[in-house]
C-alpha cells in the first residue's frame, strides 16, 4: 500500500461559476495587477523569505484578484515556545495558501509538481517550501516526517495540509496522520486553521481547484468573482503523544469552525 495514496478529491464539477461577477474590463484589470504583482514578488528576490515581505505580498495579490481577508491579527504560530508550530488547514484551493500567508509567513509542505510550475515554483522555494515526493512510497514517508520534526524542533512554523488533496467544501475528505508524527517527534503544539470561501455571505465554490482542472479555469473563476471573502479562523492549539488523536481532534475543529461561520452568517 502506497502510504501516499490519497483521497480522490472532488471532481472538478463541484466547482462553479461565482453567483455574480465582474465584467470584462474589470476582470482584465485583475489580470495585469497579479501579474504586476507576481513580478514584484521575484524582484523582491531573497527578501520574500523575510518576516514581513512574504505577508504584505499575499494581502497585495488578494487585493489585486479583489479577495478580501477576513482573519484575527494574531498569528498562526503559538506564542510562548521556542519550537515552531505544525500548523494544518484544510485544503480547497491554490488560494488557501496566499490567504495563510498573508496572516503569517511560515514555511510549507507540497507537492514537489508544484515546485516546477513556472514562478509560483521560484516563489515557493524562496519562502522556504519543504516538497514532498508522492513516488517515493514508503521510503519517503520516514524522511519527510523526519526533515519536518527537525525544522518544527528549530523554531520555524510549517504550513502543511494534511488532506493531500484539495475539496470543493471544508467539512468534505479526511486529515492523514503523518505530518501530526512530526509535530509528536518535535514536541511542538499543533494549530488547527479553517479556510472557508463565501460570496454573498453564502458558501462559495468558486476558488475551488479540484481534480484534474488546469490552473488557469480556477483562476479565472476568482478573477471575475465579485465580493469574493476568504476566511481563515485559528483554533485553540493541540498537543499530544499521540499522532492518531491529534489528527482526529484538528480535524474536528476545523469542521467545527466552518459550521461556527455559516451560522454566523446566517445569524
């Protein structure tokens, strides 16, 4: 058995058209400001790994594709420790990863694919980015949980998503457990995030980036979205000994959190 084998995700018709949207010349104005802004990003150069730059570049390239932020001013990182924190957010789009770092910059897991995609790959392995080589089967597995105990026990926080996958709705797939041995192995608190789309204040799909779809369809369904909210709500941190219960309890809360937001809204 493939210890990466993940869930099969949504598919890609979960994701739809926003329910209202901006016309062409405005859609066409987004464009160019996240391509201004992209390259801003590489001339930054190694400042992007800094504390400050990384957070105001993400709030600029949301600003730019007109997502607005709704998040706490605290960070993502529990406070009072010298270790880092393993923190773990469900996994919805390419988007969720700007939204978190525009709260904190921290370091995070993915894909090694990612690292080869043309300068969001540069940005990544300039913040830091740990990849992950799905291929390599049960003797990856050991070597990543080991390399992220190592860089939680050093101080810096990761960023890592545990679903391996991304879903159309918070409450859908499953946290895996692995990334929650390392945070064991370090002694390092566990933060659980939701990250949660609403237009409207109702639920939305359109950030979605699901199955099998190219960059660039998910991206324009932001792009042309209008009054597009990206939430992300931190929860009280976790600790444990035990990987299994750590993952079921985060997992847990950030479900919870999605169900706290909709009956805000509704409210």
């Amino acid at each position: 058995m493939n210890p990466w084998a993940v869930d099969a995700g949504c598919p890609r018709t979960c994701a739809v058209r926003p329910a209202t949207r901006v016309g062409p010349a405005a859609e066409a104005l987004r464009y160019a400001a996240v391509a201004r802004e992209l390259g801003r990003g590489l001339l930054l150069g190694e400042r992007l790994a800094g504390e400050t730059a990384p957070r105001v570049q993400a709030r600029r390239v949301l600003r730019a594709l007109g997502v607005d932020l709704e998040a706490a001013l605290a960070p993502l990182s529990v406070p009072g420790t010298d270790t880092g924190t393993l923190i773990v957010a469900n996994h919805i789009s390419w988007l969720d990863v700007v939204a978190l770092l525009a709260v904190e910059p921290v370091s995070f897991l993915a894909k090694k694919e990612i690292g080869r995609w043309p300068v969001v790959g540069t940005l990544a392995r300039r913040l830091g980015t740990q990849f992950i080589d799905r291929e390599g089967g049960r003797r990856e597995l050991p070597l990543m949980v080991g390399e992220l105990a190592k860089t939680l026990a050093s101080g810096r926080s990761v960023l890592v998503f545990p679903q391996a996958t991304t879903w159309c709705s918070v409450g859908s797939g499953r946290f895996r457990r692995a990334a929650f041995q390392a945070a064991v192995d370090a002694g390092v608190p566990v933060r659980p995030v939701t990250v949660a789309y609403r237009q409207g204040g109702a639920a939305s799909t359109a950030a979605a980036f699901l199955a099998d779809e190219g960059f660039g369809g998910s991206l324009r369904r932001v792009a042309v979205a209008r009054g597009l909210t990206v939430r992300v709500t931190a929860h009280a941190p976790l600790r444990g000994d035990d990987r299994k219960m750590l993952a079921a309890q985060a997992w847990a809360a950030v479900c919870a959190g999605e169900e706290a937001a909709t009956a805000g809204a509704h409210g």
